[in-house]
C-alpha cells in the first residue's frame, strides 16, 4: 500500500506553485515535442503542431472547466462566478473535446491536413498525458473506492484506489505500444484511432472505480460518468477509424 503523502507548495512571489501545474506544463511539453519530432520524422512540417498547442491548451481549460462544473457538478452551473474560476476544477475528457474541436478549426484555418499529422499526435499524446496523470496522483484529486489494493493510496479514512495513478499507468503502457508500432511503421495512418480504442475502453472501466462516498463526489447519469460517454464516443471513434484507409505521412 502507498502511503498517503502531500507535496508542498512552492510560494514564488505572489503565485503559489503546485504540483499539479507543474506535472501538466510538463506534460503538454513533452507531449506537444513528442508530437513535432515525430511528424518531422515522418517528413512533415512540425511548425503546426508547435504553432497549435497555446490555442489547444486554452481550449482544454475553456471546455474542460465548463464540463466539470456543468455535468461533474452540475449545481455549481448556477454561479457565474464559478463558471468563471478556470483555474478551479477540470475535467480530462473535457479537455480532450475542447482540444480536439480546437485541433479541426486550426488545422483546417491552417488549411493543414490534419489527418496526416494522426499519428505523430498518437505518439506524442499518451506520454504527455500520463506525465499530467502523476501530477494528480500527486495531489490525489481522484479518489476512488475504499480498498485493500496492493496500489492502493492510505487516504485519510481508509485506504483507496487513486485513479490518477493508475490511469498514469495506463497510458505509459499504450505509449510504449503506439511507440514501438510507430517505430516498425505498423498500423500507419491509425495510431490515432487505436489510441482513442485502448484509452476510452482503459477510461471506462477504470472509472467504476471512482468513488461516491466523499464530499465532492463526481455526478453519475444512468449510473455513468461524464467521461464513461465520453469513453463510449471515443471507443466508436476509434473503431471506425481503425476501419477506414489509413492517412499516410509523405515519409
């Protein structure tokens, strides 16, 4: 079992840095370099994906944000000043939509075809992604149900899975997979589609184990997570993707 345990904050001025922050800025930098390098691997023009990443952030937050106050706490949708506190509560698969959307309007502003930097995304994502994870693990903001779990963390009032770590498990492992197809050249042109398959069915099972017994417990329709249908659309994503002719890069 982990012990429970809570990094300090670090005051700098007049902005309190936590861990959190720090573990996502350098997610979404090693996730955002990742990604470029691999496009220019594959002979393509990384300045998109370089150039897209401030405007994919800022729509994470903006859509992520609206998605956790107003379907993981739907009462808080009533106070605009909650509505306006962006930096307070965040929904991943929030994020993920307002990133996605964010990533078609500038590709096709652009007139980039965004389907033939798939791949390069597919790599770059995970790792990015799972370096956010362990910044929630770190901070525990996703407890799950009481356990006696050899992983589990030793809340206060009994021991719990931590859905931030195991989904930073997770996705370390489909990143070691996308990587090494990636590598081999299997499957080009549809890692972004395996991805969405392995990530939304890893999400929609984990998230059983959420918890319902605390305070700020999550919102459940029909007995579901906001993100259990969203894992559902990225399962049915993924597989027509994995269906379709696969988007080729020139290299």
């Amino acid at each position: 079992m982990i012990p429970w345990f809570e990094p300090p904050a670090l005051q700098v001025g007049p902005i309190t840095v936590q861990a959190f922050g720090v573990m996502a800025a350098l997610g979404v930098a090693t996730g955002v370099r990742t990604a470029a390098w691999a496009a220019q691997r594959r002979g393509l023009d990384p300045r998109p994906i370089l150039d897209f990443a401030i405007w994919g952030v800022l729509a994470g937050i903006a859509v992520g944000h609206l998605v956790h106050v107003g379907l993981y706490h739907p009462d808080e949708i009533r106070s605009p000043r909650r509505v306006l506190e962006f930096w307070d509560g965040l929904s991943s698969i929030g994020g993920l939509a307002g990133g996605i959307g964010a990533a078609f309007l500038f590709f096709r502003i652009r007139g980039v075809p965004l389907g033939r930097y798939g791949d390069a995304f597919a790599v770059g994502m995970p790792t990015g992604w799972g370096i956010a994870r362990i910044g929630c693990f770190l901070v525990h903001d996703h407890p799950g149900r009481l356990t006696r779990f050899p992983l589990a963390v030793d809340f206060p009032g009994g021991a719990r899975h931590d859905l931030g770590l195991y989904e930073a498990i997770v996705l370390f492992a489909i990143g070691g997979l996308l990587w090494r197809l990636w590598t081999r050249r299997r499957l080009e042109g549809k890692l972004l589609g395996l991805l969405a398959l392995l990530y939304g069915g890893a999400r929609f099972l984990l998230d059983f184990l959420r918890a319902t017994d605390v305070a700020y417990a999550d919102a459940r329709y029909a007995g579901l997570t906001p993100a259990q249908y969203g894992s559902i659309l990225l399962l049915a994503w993924g597989a027509w993707r994995l269906g379709r002719p696969p988007v080729i890069s020139p290299g």
